[in-house]
C-alpha cells in the first residue's frame, strides 16, 4: 500500500485556484516554486540515492544519461528510486540531517499567508517526501497550506521496494506545463470577474523550463541552470539570491496594481497578449528558444516527444540582460515579439 503521510487538510485543487479571498481591486496572484535547488538547496532524492542507495558514484552516471539524451528522466529515476533498501522514516533521517532550507522562506510563505497569495510546490520528486520535509521544517500547520504537484510513489514498509506513481504518461513523468495550464484554469473559473490570474513560477534548473514558459512571472535563482539558459535564449527573468528578494518583487508588484486601479475597487484589467504565447506554445509547436538549444540536456527536459539534434544554429545571437524589476519587463515586452517572452506585465 502507498504510503500517505499528512495530508493537508484542505484539498489541494482549492489551494491551487482559490483567488476568491484575494481583495478585488488586487491583481490575483499564484505563487509556484520548485522544491529541490529552490525551497531546499539540495536535491531531496539525491541525499536519499547517494547514503541508501546506488550511491553517489552511479547517480552521476545516470545523471549523465539523461543529459546526452540516452535515456529518458523518467527511466533512469526509476532506475534510482529501485535501488532504495531503506525504511522511510530511516531514511527521512539522513534527509532531515543534510538538508538546508533556504534562510528566507519561512518569512516569504508567511507573507504569502498573510496577503491571500496562494503557494504551490511543482516538482518531478515524491509527493510524500516533500510534505514529510514541509512538516518538518515549516510545522504541520504551515505546511498544510502549501499545494503539492508532483508524483505520487509506492514505499514499502520494510523499504524494499521504492517505485513512484508517475503523474502524466510522459518520459518526464510530470509535465509542469500541463499543471500549471490545469490550474491556471481552475483559478480563471474561480474567479467573480473577468481579469486573469497572475502566475509566478520560481526556479534553478532547465528541468523547471516546461512550467516556466506557462509563467507571467518567472524567477531564477542567481548563477544556476535556469538563470544561465534565460540569459542564453533572451528569456525575461527576475534573479534571486533567496527568497526575501522574491518577496521585494512581489510586493512591487502588489502596490503597482492598488496605483493602477485607484483604490476604486476595480479589478485590473490584464494585457490580452498574456495567452498568445500558450496558445501558439503545444506540444506541436515547439518554441523559438528551444530549437537554438544547443545541448540535449535542454531538450530532453523541455519536450521529449520534440526532442531532436539541432542541424543549424541561428548565425545571430543576441545577449540580454536579466530584468530586475515588473516596471523593466513591461519595456522589454514591448520592444520585442510577445511570443518570445515568458513575462507578462498589465496591459
């Protein structure tokens, strides 16, 4: 039997759209954030693989395989999460011993409580894992109010057999994309007026990129993957450092809508272009900004079925800078085709 550990009282569809409670002359936020590399500095299923597992040795090889390409993420994890021979809560106890939250996080999701901002975690790891480490370090109670997107697994008790219950008929396993596409519209359906929810996506690495791209507003913690290849491919992004800076941003963003409508309670209207990128952005439309990846490793975590060498690189590259601010993003957007941006501001 699948192991449930502390589920959060309220169900996680309504954390997802639930934008209700946010005042109606504010824009409406939803906050996602990847979970290892982002909430927690290290990889929660590596800390398991390398002390209970196929070790530190043989994870890079099969980390390794997944970047050339020879194997799928969703193979090679199996692979990794097989060769656990560990009870759950003995293994929880090398993970609660390594593990490192990032120093501003628990300030950031009390902001996000105290202002109606529903925060969500996407991650291609293990459901119970990550709330058995959300519990831990944040407290039952607070943990509770974060959703949790991500694959669901079978532990045995003996911690024989650790086989995860993948979301989506992928070779990702989870298509972040498709999750946050699906709450987008749950929030768009809970909500009384006609304006559309602002989605925040927060991340470190390429393999984040899937749910990036559905994102208005996309943070990347400073000098990893994720930062690197939106400076590569001109991809708008807010750089942090920890979290504190993510709530700065955030805020700006807040008090530029309470100035935009006035105080007169009149919902902020957003620009219509927000959706032309997920329109055009399938499956069956691979983006600009993934053919001119010139690693696989890029586009094996972006689109699998896509996936293909690339035969001619563009013979012009052009370097942007990061955005630092909501008010620099509105200007690049404009000067610039809106297919090509992940951020959106108001119109």
């Amino acid at each position: 039997m699948p192991i449930a550990l502390t589920p959060p009282p309220v169900p996680e569809a309504k954390k997802l759209g639930d934008v209700k409670a946010q005042p109606a002359n504010k824009r409406k936020i939803i906050c996602f954030s990847d979970f290892d590399g982002t909430i927690f500095m290290q990889d929660t299923g590596h800390v398991l693989f390398d002390n209970h597992g196929c070790g530190s040795e043989r994870r890079e090889k099969l980390d390794e395989q997944i970047k050339t390409g020879e194997r799928s993420f969703r193979d090679v994890s199996e692979e990794m999460w097989g060769s656990l021979n560990v009870p759950f809560d003995d293994g929880f106890e090398v993970m609660k011993k390594n593990l490192d939250m990032d120093p501003d996080f628990q300030r950031f999701h009390q902001y996000c409580l105290e202002h109606n901002i529903p925060f969500n975690v996407i991650s291609a790891g293990l459901k119970p894992i990550l709330r058995k480490v959300l519990d831990t370090f944040l407290g039952e109670e607070a943990s509770s109010h974060i959703g949790i997107v991500a694959n669901d697994a079978h532990i045995s008790e003996d911690g024989s057999e650790w086989k995860p219950i993948w979301r989506h008929d992928t070779e990702l396993g989870h298509d972040k994309a498709q999750s946050i596409t699906e709450a987008r519209k749950q929030a768009e359906e809970s909500c009384d007026d006609d304006t559309v929810p602002l989605i925040v996506f927060i991340g470190d690495g390429v393999s984040d990129l899937p749910a990036a791209r559905e994102a208005d507003v996309l943070f990347a913690r400073r000098g990893l993957r994720l930062e690197e290849y939106c400076r590569e491919h001109n991809i708008p992004y807010i750089p942090f450092d920890t979290f504190a800076d993510i709530q700065r941003e955030i805020e700006r963003i807040r008090q530029e809508d309470e100035q935009k409508t006035g105080g007169r309670g009149v919902p902020l209207r957003f620009n219509p272009r927000a959706n032309l990128w997920r329109r055009v952005s399938s499956q069956n439309a691979v983006p600009r900004y993934v053919l001119m990846s010139p690693t696989k490793e890029d586009k094996m975590f972006l689109w699998p079925d896509a996936f293909s060498e690339l035969k001619k690189k563009p013979e012009v590259e052009v370097e942007e800078k990061p955005v630092s601010a909501v008010e620099e993003q509105q200007t690049t957007m404009e000067q610039q085709h809106p297919v090509q941006h992940h951020v959106q501001s108001a119109a």
